[in-house]
C-alpha cells in the first residue's frame, strides 16, 4: 500500500512530504521511504497563520479563508507526494496545520488543524484521511503526541531508548523492556527560539544556531524559564504555542528588569531546551536517544544536547536507521493512515492517556469507494414499516 503523509508543525514554516510503500510481514511492517520533499510556506502565509493563533483573536472569516488556503496548499503538497511514489497512492494522510490544542487543568479539550482536507482529495483523487487528534481526545487523551505509535515500532526496546523529535515542541518517546510506552511534549524546542530570532533579528530562524553560539547562557533568565510549571507536572501532558510564544518570552524577558543581549537570549533558550529534555531523559534512565525534526539541522542545539548526555546516553539521528530526520514526523503520520486503512488503533493510551486505543481521524472519500458499490445504483428509496 502506498501512502502519502503530509506534515505541518508548530513551526509552520512549511509543509513535510513523504511517500511510502507499507508492506505486511507476518508481525512485521516493512516501510519502504519513496522520498521526501520539504515544501517551505512563502512568507505571507507563515504572517497569515501567526496572526491567527494564540493569544491573538480572529474570527470566523479568517479561520474560514486560512482553511481553505492551507488546504490549496496541502493539495499542491499531496500532487508531489503522488509523484513521488511514481503516479499513483492508495491514500493520504494531511495532519493540517494546528491552530489550537485547548488544555485546560492539564486536560485536553479539544484540538483543531486546518487545511480543507476536500481540496486535497479532489485534487489527487485518493481518499484522505485527517483530523487524526480528536478520536483520542474523545477516548480522554491529550491528542498528542501521536508520534509514538511509530517510534514504538521502530525502536528496540532491549534496553531503555528514547526517540527524541525536535520541532516547535520537543517530545519524547521512551521504550524500555517489559514497560509500557512512554511520551510526552517536553516543552519548547524551536517556538522559543525561532519567536526570538523574529524579534532580535528580523528573521525566521537563527540559522546553524550560530547566534546562539556567540552568546552566553544568562542565568537569571534561564532560572526563571525553568521555573515554568508545566515542565514539573508529570505525563501525560501535552503543550504547543498556546503557551510558548513570543509574548510569553517578552514577559521572562520584561520580569526580569534588565536587557539581555539577542546573542545571549538564543543562547539560553538553546540551554532551556536542551536542559528539559536531558533531565527528561535522564529521569527514564535512557541509554541512547534518537533524535529527529528539524532541530537537529541546529549544531548548537545538537552539541549542548550531546554534552549534558555525555557518559550517560549516546544521541544520535533516525537517518541512521532509514528514516530521513527532517521527514521522521510525515512517515509516522504515513503509518497511522495504513493502520487507520485496517481499522488499527494508532493513539497509544499509556502515551496520551486515553482511556481506550483510538482508531484515528476521519477520511475523505475521493477515487475508488471503500466499499464495493451495488451491481446497481439505487433510484428510489423505500421507507420499510
């Protein structure tokens, strides 16, 4: 079966497409990659979305005209996924782009992407499955991470391993012989940077995190962003830009009462960063940690990571087993359309904490029928007594 994941993060900076072949093997799925395309937003479209999501307001109108561009686009990036797999797929999976994860008291309420997943259907013709986050927030999850699913089946779990995914929010994956799957949002991985690169440097991203290299970690500012609550409550638990965003740096940075310079800012939230995320792993007592997303393209993240697991876990990338980094997140969501094909659960309750396993998101029918269609189409309806 083949199958095209499409994948936009909390970064949205553009849209991750990949398509791959599933083929069953007995208890064993085998994945084979057909390639991967990033396909950046233009510039206009990455202000349209910021200025949608939290805390600033919006309406309806807005929320409708995104939608209906975002799935223009996402129907653009599902035509080179079908390119990629050589003409024809059995079916996409469109994540959509996320506007909003409510969590109240640490519950999730509700979650919501956009992107018309009718455009996208109509455009390649295959059904589309989408809304892969509200079947689990219904069964009580959090919706999220959904990532795990894959990472279970990937990794060997003959001793403690982690899968670490470095996008807008770092979230962790542990596997451990005889536990049950572990995996949580550990808190933010790019949002805060890339919010202080928009605000010191007028640009996305801090290229190579090289302005983060130049700075000094300011220990005032890091003390106070370690005290966010969020990283002392315990899994599951989920997070997104609700929280962090860019005027949730401003007030650390105005709380603080003294300016810190824009190199030594990234360099501390780089430290943030990779702070959270080793204490995570140290807590499960991992001995490797297999890291994805696009933070791994980051020197100074990758290298103050590596150091604070030194003598303790190896850090390596999943482009060593197969699976390109940059594109870990499509492939995964790629798996959860084969297995919602064959009504399969791919939300993992010991993860988000639902009360069941979810068989995920809803599909738009396009193409073949998913069902044989009568020898011949009704003309009337009948109402029996």
């Amino acid at each position: 079966m083949k199958i095209v994941g499409l994948m936009s993060g909390t970064s949205y900076d553009g849209v991750d497409v990949v398509a791959g072949e599933f083929t069953p093997d007995g208890d064993t799925l085998r994945l084979r990659p057909l390639g991967h395309r990033e396909l950046p937003y233009p510039d206009d479209l990455r202000a349209q979305i910021g200025a949608l999501l939290p805390p600033a307001a919006t309406t309806i109108e807005t929320v409708c005209r995104l939608d209906n561009r975002l799935g223009e686009v996402f129907a653009e990036a599902a035509a080179v996924g079908v390119e990629l797999a050589g003409g024809a797929v059995d079916a996409v999976v469109s994540h959509g782009q996320t506007v909003f994860h409510w969590v109240e008291a640490g519950r999730v309420r509700g979650t919501l992407q956009l992107g018309a997943p009718a455009r996208v259907a109509a455009r390649v013709g295959v059904p589309v499955l989408h809304d892969l986050r509200s079947a689990d927030v219904a069964a009580g999850g959090q919706g999220a991470p959904l990532v795990p699913a894959f990472d279970a089946l990937l990794l060997d779990a003959t001793s403690p391993r982690a899968a670490l995914n470095l996008g807008g929010i770092a979230n962790l994956t542990v596997v451990a012989p005889g536990a049950p799957v572990l995996g949580y949002d550990v808190g933010p991985a790019n949002a805060l940077l890339d919010a202080a690169a928009r605000r010191f440097l007028g640009r996305p991203c801090d290229v190579d995190g090289a302005r983060a290299a130049a700075g000094r970690v300011h220990g005032a500012l890091l003390a106070r962003l370690l005290a966010e609550p969020y990283y002392a409550a315990p899994p599951p638990k989920s997070t997104g830009k609700e929280l962090f965003h860019g005027g949730y740096l401003d007030a650390a940075l105005a709380a603080l009462g003294e300016p810190v310079a824009a190199d030594d800012v990234l360099a501390t939230l780089t430290e943030l960063t990779a702070r959270t995320v080793a204490d995570a792993c140290d807590r499960h007592g991992v001995t490797e940690v297999v890291a994805a997303g696009g933070g791994v393209r980051n020197p100074t993240l990758r290298a103050r990571l590596a150091a604070r697991g030194a003598g303790r876990w190896r850090l390596r990338t999943t482009d060593e087993l197969g699976v390109p980094a940059q594109a870990k997140e499509a492939y995964a969501f790629a798996l959860l359309g084969w297995l919602s094909w064959h009504g399969l659960p791919g939300a993992v309750p010991s993860v988000t904490g639902a009360s069941r396993a979810a068989v995920l998101g809803s599909w738009t029918p396009a193409g073949p029928p998913f069902g044989a269609a009568p020898a011949t189409p009704p003309r009337r309806l009948v109402v029996a007594d």
